[in-house]
C-alpha cells in the first residue's frame, strides 16, 4: 500500500441540498467503487455545513495567503484541517446556470485561497481526484462547470483523475463509470 499505510482513504465531497437527487447518486457510485478497491470512503455533503463565501479579507489576502489559514470563523476550518488525513478526493457538485453550486463553490474557493499560493505542499498535491459535474436538468453547462472543477485542480496542484459529467439521460452508464473510476483511482494509490 501507498507510504506503508495500513488504509487508504479518500474524501467524497458532494454539494447538492438534494439528498436523494442525482448528486447523492454519483458521490453513492464513488463511495462503492472505492470501498470494492477496499478503500476507506467518507462522504461530506457540503450543503449540511456552514461554510460561507470568501470575504477576500485585507487587500485581497488576509491570513490565507501568508498562513494559510481562513480567518473566516466557520465549518471551514475543520474541514480544510482534515484535508492532510486523506489519499484521495472526489468532487461531486451539481451544474448550475454552467458552473459549480454556491455550496462546492464556496468549498473550492477558500481551499484555493488557503492551498494555492502555499511554498509547502499542498493539501491536495500528487493526490488524485475524481471530479464530476451533475447536470439534472438540460444538461448544460456540463463542458463550462468541469472547465472550473480543473482549473481549481491545477491551482491546488492536484492530480487529476478524471473529469465525468453525468446527466439524467446518460446517468445509467456514467453512474457505473464513477462507480469503476473510483475503484481504478483507490486500487493505483493501494499498489503503490
């Protein structure tokens, strides 16, 4: 196993409000690919915490960019804290209006402000990532929200694993394709 780890674990970050809706469906499929690889999954939906936008402290830059720490008093800081103890991340968010919900949003932005600028390695650095977008209505705005979800992923210097858009028409295949990607990504991280 990876670094003479007993476990490996990954993170699932789901940010839809709707707990039985196709966002909940897709982190579910990680959730199962991961553990059949015999990875240890912990889903976090992000709507059932307190996590508010940035408030760009200061000139743009309060104690994120020089500690590396939010000065946002919030669920934040646990969160972000706990970011360290995992192998793996995967970020599920709903589409809206071709971008990623307010609460994965949120969620993404305090981590770039607080990782990004970091000389140290990162919270999400080398360590790969699963992301996908659920569009549940039209099924637009898939191409723009996974677009963000890298661009996050490069400022964190994470690894990519994989960008999967999921829509109610292909939902049946691309469930399963989440379901195999996350066992893929946790079955790589054991054997190393």
């Amino acid at each position: 196993m990876s670094k003479g780890m007993t476990s490996v674990n990954v993170l699932i970050l789901t940010g839809s409000p709707n707990t039985n809706g196709l966002t909940a469906a897709c982190g579910m499929a990680a959730k199962a690919g991961a553990e059949k690889a015999g990875a240890e999954a912990t889903i976090v939906n992000l709507n059932k915490l307190n996590i508010g936008n940035c408030h760009a402290c200061g000139n743009g830059w309060g104690t994120c960019g020089t500690k590396h720490i939010c000065q946002v008093r919030d669920d934040f800081q646990d969160l972000h804290a706990s970011l360290a103890d995992y192998d793996a991340f995967v970020l599920v968010t709903p589409v809206y209006w071709g971008e990623m919900s307010e609460s994965s949003k949120a969620f993404v932005d305090r981590v770039r402000r607080n990782e990004a600028k970091k000389k140290d390695r990162t919270a999400f650095e080398e360590k790969p990532v699963l992301s996908v977008a659920a569009a549940g209505g039209s099924g637009n705005g898939l191409t723009t929200c996974l677009t963000s979800m890298e661009r996050f992923l490069l400022h964190v210097r994470a690894e990519k694993f994989d960008l999967i858009g999921v829509t109610q028409k292909n939902k049946r295949y691309k469930l399963e394709a989440i379901r195999e990607a996350a066992q893929e990504m946790m079955s790589r991280l054991m054997k190393e």
